[in-house]
C-alpha cells in the first residue's frame, strides 16, 4: 500500500488534472465549432464579408468554422433562425418584430442599412397610376417581408387592405418574372430585383415611401447571443469594418454585389444608392419608426391575439452588443 500522503498528493494530482480540464473545456467553449450566417443580396455587408472571407479569418485562430447560407427574402432568413439552422440572419425590421411577436427567440444587434429597397411596381405599359387603382388587382409579394408589410401600409393609406387585393404570394424574384409575364398586375419589389425590374425591363414604381421601408437588421438567435457573447461581438467587428469598407469604396462594392446576385453592374449601383450606412447601432430612431409601423400587424391580424407588437419592438432591439464596437470605430 502507498504511504498515506502519496495517496493525498496523487488524488491531489486528479482533481487539479480534473479542473484544468474542465477550465479549459469552458474557455474552448466560450467560441463555438461552427458559427452559421446567412447571406443576402439586399446586405452589401454580408457579401463584402463572404467575398473577402473576413468571418474566417477572425475565427481561424479558434478552429471555428463559417458557414454561409443564402436567404432570398426575410422570411428565409427568420425561417432560418427560428430552426437554428443559422446564429445569424439579415432581415428587415418590421417583418422581425412579427418573427419575434409570434415566437421567433430572437435579438436585433445591428442595423446593416437604412434601405429604400422596397416600392411598389408596375409594368411600363400598366394603366395603374395611383394605390387606389390596385383595388381588385393581383399584387405579388413574399408573405412575411418588408415588401409585404410594405405593401398593406401604403394599402392602408387610401383605406385598403389585403382583402380589396389579391396577394400572390411569390419569393421576391419570381415575383418580378410575374409582373413582367403579365401574371400579376404589381409587385412589392425588393432591389436588387427591382433595380433590374426598373433598368432591364422598364418597371414603373408605382408608390415609393421611404418611411414605410423599415431597417435593415442582423439577428441573432437568442440562445446563442446568451451562450457566446464574446463570438457576437466578434461577428458585429467584422460587419462594422465591412460597413466602413462599402463607404470607402462604393465602385469595389457594387461590382461584388453585380457578381453575386448576378445583375448588371449598373443595377448593384442603383441597388447601392438606395441605401445609408451611418446608423448601424439599433436604438431609439430604430424604435420609433418600428413602433409607428407596428399598427398594421394588428390591423391585418398577422399577430397572435393579445399580443402588442409595439410592446414586442422594445423586446427586440439590443443595442449592448454594437455601441461599443461602433464608438470604438470612431
């Protein structure tokens, strides 16, 4: 048998030997194996990022993985996160106050634009002229994003709703083929398929209300914001060099947004004009404008009953993660 101090130091050795380990299993957790983002045409950011391979870069160090998925409209992308298929995700900001209302766990951390991505279009040879023409005409618009909740606002301002239209409910590019085809009478457009609509095949914007286009927003799930903190603020560093970048060197952008979505460079320029970029900390202006446009998702019911989605704006926007990274910027 060992001496009995032998025996102490080396049942000593195997809790110290323990606890190391654990440490150290909880500081490798502190940076996820894999961290998935979407990318969309209608965030200059997320393809600046992609194009450059600046998210691999920060993680190389860690062995974490990026893995990029594609989300064509902000229904996908708030699809996406409500099944964890991304952390990240780009999506308009009144269609993420509706995600969150009906119980999608998530958070607003930065703001990647403040866009006029969004109007409402008409062929070149369409008898329509004014919103009030629309009663009884086919609208094509993707159900849960901002060109939908768009399109119900700018209905509301001649005392319409969705019952005096017929919504088709088409994803964002077929939506364009179908107003071109004839298919549909208008379309709630999303650039940078309606600067293609307006430059390659002559479509009309029938109603523009920059006010009515809410924010550009990156969420993130709320189990993974709680879980990996230091990984979000990493991620938001990395968008906000991508949003200096895109300030600094308009022409380089466009064309990685001409390449991407596959439109010509003078639509990614148009695309590119339509959107601000000073403002990328959600706060109070974010808000206000969010809880202005919040009436509408009672009016058409799009929430669950008793549910009061300007309540729901307060709940969403999470400025703790950008401010500092912002200032620290400047």
């Amino acid at each position: 048998m060992k001496p009995f101090w032998s025996r102490v130091w080396q049942s000593a050795a195997v809790v110290i030997a323990a606890l190391a380990g654990l440490a150290s299993m909880q500081a490798h957790a502190a940076t996820p194996a894999e961290i998935r983002v979407d990318y969309a045409y209608y965030s200059p950011e997320s393809l600046v990022i992609r194009h450059f391979g600046w998210l691999d870069d920060a993680f190389k160090a860690d062995g974490t993985a990026i893995r990029w998925v594609l989300s064509l409209g902000s229904n996908r992308a708030l699809e996406y996160l409500n099944s964890s298929a991304v952390d990240f995700g780009s999506a308009a900001g009144l269609a993420s106050v509706l995600a969150r209302a009906n119980g999608n766990p998530i958070h607003t951390v930065y703001v990647f634009s403040r866009p006029e991505w969004t109007a409402l279009v008409v062929r070149k040879d369409s008898p329509i002229r004014s919103l009030a023409d629309l009663k009884g005409k086919k609208i094509a618009a993707t159900r849960g994003t901002d060109p939908f909740l768009f399109t119900l606002r700018a209905l509301h301002t001649v005392g319409l709703t969705r019952d005096d239209v017929e919504i088709v409910n088409l994803q964002h590019p077929d939506g364009r083929t179908a107003l071109a085809n004839g298919q549909v009478d208008a379309w709630a457009g999303l650039d940078p398929h309606m600067a293609a609509a307006q430059l390659d095949d002559g479509a009309r914007l029938l109603y523009r209300n920059v006010a009515f286009n809410t924010y550009g927003f990156l969420n993130v799930r709320d189990a993974f914001a709680s879980q990996y903190p230091d990984a979000v603020a990493r991620v938001l560093k990395v968008y906000d060099r991508a949003r200096q970048w895109i300030v600094a060197h308009p022409a380089e952008t466009a064309q990685i947004i001409a390449d991407e979505s596959k439109v010509s460079l003078p639509v990614a320029k148009l695309q590119l004009q339509r959107n601000d970029f000073s403002d990328p900390v959600p706060g109070d202006t974010q808000r206000a404008a969010l809880k202005a446009a919040a009436p509408v998702l009672t009016a058409e019911q799009l929430t669950k009953p008793g549910v009061d989605p300007a309540k729901i704006v307060d709940t969403l926007i999470d400025p703790s993660f950008a401010r500092p990274i912002v200032a620290a910027s400047h």
